[in-house]
C-alpha cells in the first residue's frame, strides 16, 4: 500500500495548519518521498522534536502507507 503526495501534504497542513509544504516522489514508486516543511512551530525546536511534529501529523502512517520519506524542516526566517 502506498501513499499519494497530495496526502501526505494534506496530513501535514492539517498537523501543522501554517505549514509550507514541498513533496517530491524521489523514486516515482509513491513509497519513498522527500518534504520539505516550513512552519512556525518549529521555532526553538530541536531537529528531531520538528520531524517529531510531523511524524505526528502523519497518524501513524509512517513504516506503513509511507514507506521511507526524507525531511527537511525549518522555521520561517523573520526579516
């Protein structure tokens, strides 16, 4: 079974609803994906506590539906 990226994405933003989300089928076989995610509530968070907020998100899917996705996370930079 696998996962569509518009899911992916749609999990995301509804766990993190400000979040800017960036999806990419890394080996076009909807079971390994990259995201990048941006969102405020990343801001004084370690690395690991970001992607724990997006594996969150993602209601347990991870190491089942989604198989293997590679995050890069980030608060958005205030100017």
């Amino acid at each position: 079974m696998t996962m569509e990226a518009a899911e992916i994405e749609r999990l995301i933003k509804e766990g993190l609803p400000d979040a800017d989300v960036t999806i990419q089928d890394l080996r076009g076989d909807g079971d390994h994906y990259s995201a990048q995610v941006v969102s405020s509530a990343f801001a004084g968070k370690s690395r690991v506590q970001q992607h724990q907020l997006v594996y969150q998100a993602l209601q347990g899917r991870m190491g089942n539906e989604l198989h293997a996705l590679q995050l890069q996370t980030s608060a958005p930079e205030i100017n």
